[in-house]
C-alpha cells in the first residue's frame, strides 16, 4: 500500500484525501493549524462552487433535500462548458485559456457529483445568487449551489468523508522541509522535528496571501495594506518548499482574489466570530450603488457586471485608490435588497436624511467633489428602462466619462446610508506548474518524482479575477486529481 502525505486539510487537500485514499493509498493529512482553525481558506467561504450543467436536472443529484418543494418553483437555467469557458477567459486579458482553465472547465461537474458520492451535498443559494421574479425564483450568473452552513459545512462533510474511508490527520503538525533522495521526494520534515516517510507528498497548504512580505514582493507596495480575510496560516511555506527542490513558478504572481470588506475588519476574517460569520464582513452590493474613493469619484463601472464577476477585480481596485479605501452609498429604495452582511452586527456604515447631510458624514473625503460626482451620477441616470436585478438590465447612465452600466437608480430616496470598505485579500494566483496527474514541474519541464500539488498552490488557473465559486470547485478539481495521481 502506498503511503501519501498530504500538507494541509482545506477543500483541495481533502479532495486529495478522497481520491488518494480510493485508489488504494494509505493517507495522512498533516495540518499546520490546531484542530480549530484547521481548513484552511475553506471556512472562510460561502462554501459556493461554480460547475457546468446542462439543467436543473442536473443538480438534483447534488442536493441535501431534492424534495424541498420550494425547487418546482425554481429557474435554474443552464450554465454550459462553453458559458463557464468565455466567463474565464473575460478575466484573462488577452490570454487564451490555459490547460488549467479548460481542465477546471471540463471536469467542474463531474468532480462535485463524486463529492456528492460521498455525501458532500449541496443547497441552492436562495439568497445571494436569485430573485423573485412573478412567484418564481430565478437564478443569474451561473453560480446556484453551496455546502450546506458554507464553507464549514463543507470542510465538515469532507473531513467526514475522509475519515470514513480511513484517513487520518493530525493538527499542530506543519510540514516544514520536503526530503529527497537522488531527486525523488522521500517524506517530510515536521514542525515537532519529526521524520516522516511516504511514497508521495502533496502540498495543499495555500499561497502566499497572509505573508505582508510576500504580497509587497509579488503584488505591489500597497498590499501590505490589505485586510487577510482568511486563515493567518497561508504564509506560501508550499511554494518555498517547492522552489529549493527546484520547482517551477509558474501563473500571476501580481494576481490575487480580493474583495470589498467592512474597512474596519479585524485581520483573518476576526477569529473571535464563529467562521460562518467570517464572511458578513464583506461588502459586496455596490452594484446597487456607487462606490467613491477619497477624491469623491467613482473609479470603477459598478453595474458592469453580475457581482460575482466583479468583486474581485472590485477588492484590487479599491486597494489602488488613496488611502486604500472608499465609501459604498445607497439609498432607500434598495435596502431591501442588500445581502445580510449590511444587516450584520458589527457593520460599520453612516446614516443621513438627505444626500448633502450624509455627505458631510464621508470621512477622509472631499466633500465638494463628492456632491459633484452624485449630482452628477444622478441627471445621467436612464429613467426610461426598468430596474431589474436579476438580468443585465441595460438600466445605465448617459454622458458621464465612467459609466454604471446596469442597475443604476437615482440616489434620491431617504434614508441615505454610506459603508467604508477596503480590499480583503483572499487568495493568491501565482504558484506552482503540474502536469495533468497533479506532479508538480521543475524548472526543465520534468516532474518532480513524488512530489504533487492541488488547491491555491496550481498557477495558472486565474489571472486578472475570476467568477466567484471557481475557488473552490478548483481546489476540487486539482484535488482530486493529485491525489489519483500521487497514489497511482
């Protein structure tokens, strides 16, 4: 029986577990973290995953409850291989897809039906990711299904999975050194100072997105500036293990998942919270507002896009503008619509019966241009197409040098409420190169006998952002095939 180490215990690495363990392999997953901050990045998310389908039949298979009678009054639409291609490649500036991307693509699907194999079930996003429209909810933006209670639930289902196959983990235990002989991965080196020997190693231990040092390096000066909205462990000990054995880097190493987080967030997501909580520190309604920066002008097109195409390149953006913030403004007429994270507890927001009066509440913001700006957004807004949230609605401005694209509503409904938000930091694009069993490449191009990845450490799959849910459904897909590949 071959014997497989497995660096972390997030999504990918699991999935690795999963698959390792099935094709016949002896699995020990070491975790860096004690056993409650174990999961890496995955408690930190929605527990959303993006995957092709043809219809809603096709996702029947994947539901906790496929009887909830709620779903016979439910639009699921479709999401081919060809929508979830194009949705990437909007994101490459210019690249073609990679083999990364078209292998995501390809094998989105099928990798979560085997997790629903293994009873890692699924629920449609009611809330986030539909709107009522005449007595049905219809789906937008080719994102339904997430782990029941999000990313924990999903770390939950999958750690159970794991175990009842046999595998075993161990926490407080961070791999700290690959061993090799005569260029063929060995074991590893623990933080206890323990050897341990195996066949093959896969690191799913994450980026580099918790390292200030690494973000300045690779991303830019201003990120050593940036809200961590995930697990303080994620320092790239992968990537500096990978390179001494001669590893290749390999994707966007400037690139990065960011997000528009509550400014006043607490680094790692505010570990005192519950991790289901974690995530209502995001900030992701703009396209129902505007967003100004410390100059009072709006820097991004807010209604280009569905969010869940946008918040990521949205969070980097706001990371460029002075002081590294900006204020996201609404009126009344949309309150209603805001997602539960700007009903939270510990959101941080201003409030004002009028424009001018909440104006005067902006800190850090020049007043005078900021009235100009909405002023301005204001006359410019279309009133002769309807709003409609759950299509582009072609509902834009007129005249103004930046745009809002869809679902731009004039500001002029009291109560007026303006948020501050700042970029969260996520995870990282930059990684490492695998062939198509998950080895991890060395700099000639060969594999690195017994060494493999999955999980943030696979580069190449996004660059310039990414539509929202990939995350996860990549860490499965390359998961799930570097543990077939390290067991076989």
């Amino acid at each position: 029986m071959k014997r497989v180490i497995i660096a972390g215990s997030g999504n990918a690495a699991l999935c690795a577990g999963i698959a390792a363990i099935e094709q016949g392999a002896s699995v020990v997953l070491l975790e860096k973290a004690d056993e409650a901050m174990a999961g890496g990045n995955t408690k930190y998310t929605a527990g959303a995953m993006r995957f092709a389908y043809s219809s809603g039949d096709d996702l029947m298979p994947l539901l906790k409850d496929p009887d909830d009678p709620k779903l016979s009054l439910t639009d699921f639409g479709s999401y081919t291989q060809e929508k979830f291609a194009a949705d990437l490649l909007g994101f490459n500036a210019g690249r073609p897809l990679s083999e990364e991307q078209k292998a995501l693509v390809k094998d989105s699907y099928e990798t979560v039906k085997w997790l629903a194999s293994h009873e890692v079930k699924f629920q449609p996003i009611y809330a986030r990711q539909s709107f009522e429209k005449e007595g049905r909810h219809v789906f937008w933006g080719g994102l339904t299904l997430a782990s029941d209670n999000e990313g924990v639930g999903l770390f939950d289902q999958e750690l159970a999975a794991f175990k009842r196959l046999g595998g075993e983990i161990r926490y407080d235990c961070a791999v700290t050194q690959l061993l090799s002989k005569e260029g063929v991965i060995t074991g590893v080196q623990t933080s206890s100072g323990e050897t341990l020997r195996a066949d093959a190693v896969i690191l799913a231990c994450g980026g580099f997105e918790a390292s200030e040092s690494l973000r300045q390096k690779h991303i830019g000066p201003n990120w050593d500036k940036a809200k961590v909205r995930g697990t303080p462990h994620n320092t790239g000990d992968g990537l500096v293990m990978a390179r001494a054995q001669g590893a290749a880097e390999y994707g966007l190493y400037a690139g990065c998942h960011a997000t528009p987080m509550d400014l006043y967030m607490k680094n790692f997501g505010n570990l005192d919270l519950p991790p289901g909580e974690r995530k209502k520190y995001r900030k992701i309604c703009y396209f129902l507002g505007v967003m100004l920066n410390a100059r009072g002008e709006r820097f991004v097109d807010e209604g280009i896009n569905f969010r869940n195409y946008t918040y990521a390149q949205f969070g980097a953006a706001i990371m460029d503008q002075p002081e590294h913030f900006a204020w996201q403004i609404f009126d009344a007429k949309v309150f209603d619509l805001l997602y539960d994270e700007y009903r939270f507890h510990d959101a941080h927001f201003v409030q004002a019966d009028t424009l001018p009066e909440l104006i005067a509440l902006l800190d850090g913001v020049d007043k005078d241009a900021a009235a100009q700006t909405l002023e301005a957004y204001n006359a410019a807004v279309r009133s002769d197409v309807p709003f409609d949230p759950t299509v582009l609605d072609g509902k834009g401005t007129q005249g103004l040098t930046l745009a809002k694209s869809n679902w731009a509503q004039t500001l002029s409904r009291g109560p007026f409420r303006a948020y501050p938000v700042t970029g969260g930091i996520t995870f990282t694009y930059g990684g490492l190169k695998v062939d198509d069993t998950g080895a991890v490449l060395a700099k000639n191009g060969a594999p690195i006998a017994g060494l493999f990845a999955c999980g943030e450490l696979v580069g190449g799959v996004f660059f310039n952002g990414y539509p929202g849910g990939s995350g996860l459904t990549s860490g499965a897909v390359f998961g799930r095939r570097s543990g077939m590949g390290a067991a076989s």
